[in-house]
C-alpha cells in the first residue's frame, strides 16, 4: 500500500510522520529503504514493514519545497530568472536584505506565520512536536544541573 505524496518541509518530518502510523495491526513500522525520484515534484520514498506482522508500507513525501535535485548552481540562477522578472527580483533582494537585521525569533514568528496563513496545519503539527520535545529535554537539563536554560 502507498501512501502520499505528503508534502514536507525537512527529511525529520517525513520520519515524525512515520513514526505516528501504526500498522492495521497495531504495530511500529520499521524504515527499510529511502530513495528519492526527481520529478515535478521530487518524491522521497520511504518503504517500511509492520515490526509485528510483516505487511509492507510504501510513504511518498513531496519534497519539492526544500530538495535541491542534481541542478547545478547556474541552471538553479537560469530557473530563477526565468520565474522572476526583473523588478520581483529586485523585491525579493530588497526583502532579503531588510531580513539580515532582523532578530532570529522574529524570523521563526514571520515564518510560523506564514505557514498559517497557507493552511499547513501538517507543518504546524510537526513544528508543535519539535518545540514540545526541545522543551522537555530542556527542563529534563534544568532540573539535573539546577540552572534555567
């Protein structure tokens, strides 16, 4: 059975991903392959199998949003260029630029924000999961040193 294609911001939360299925029997799944096939968009396959039963998973990610594909850096500026014209591009510059100064925290909000703003709860999910998980081990730190990290 194949799953997806499930668009992704990062390879962790195609593992995340994975590892809240449960097989129909209930069982954990356990990754046996990975590979990826570049496309429109570029898919990161995962196989698994039931650690219980044996029955065969397939995961398809959409990875397109972060995998770079085997471009070189030239064909990479040739795309660009062709999507944006001249004045977007100076646009997107001058944005790049007035981010530089500022504070990392504003950029995480600004780009929290923006996955809201585009319905990607899955993404708000993960992200959720990653705070979650850096906050308990965090206090788990605080409490064995006695310090407030």
């Amino acid at each position: 059975m194949t799953i997806g294609p499930i668009p992704v911001h990062c390879i962790s939360q195609e593992y995340w991903y994975i590892s809240r299925v449960r097989c129909e029997c209930g069982g954990k799944l356990d990754t046996r392959l990975q590979f990826v096939t570049v496309g429109t968009p570029a898919v990161d396959v995962i196989d698994t199998s039931c650690q219980r039963c044996g029955k065969e998973l397939r995961f398809e990610f959409d990875i397109g949003r972060f995998y770079p594909g085997d471009l070189t850096m030239d064909t990479k500026m040739v795309r660009l260029l062709e999507r944006i014209d001249e004045e977007r591009l100076a646009d997107k510059l001058r944005e790049l630029w007035s981010q530089a100064g500022t504070p990392p925290m504003d950029r995480v909000v600004a780009y929290i924000r923006g996955l809201s703003e585009e319905h990607d709860a899955f993404a708000l999910e993960y992200l959720q999961a990653c705070i979650a998980h850096f906050a308990k081990e965090s206090a788990q730190r605080s409490s064995a040193t006695g310090t407030i990290e």
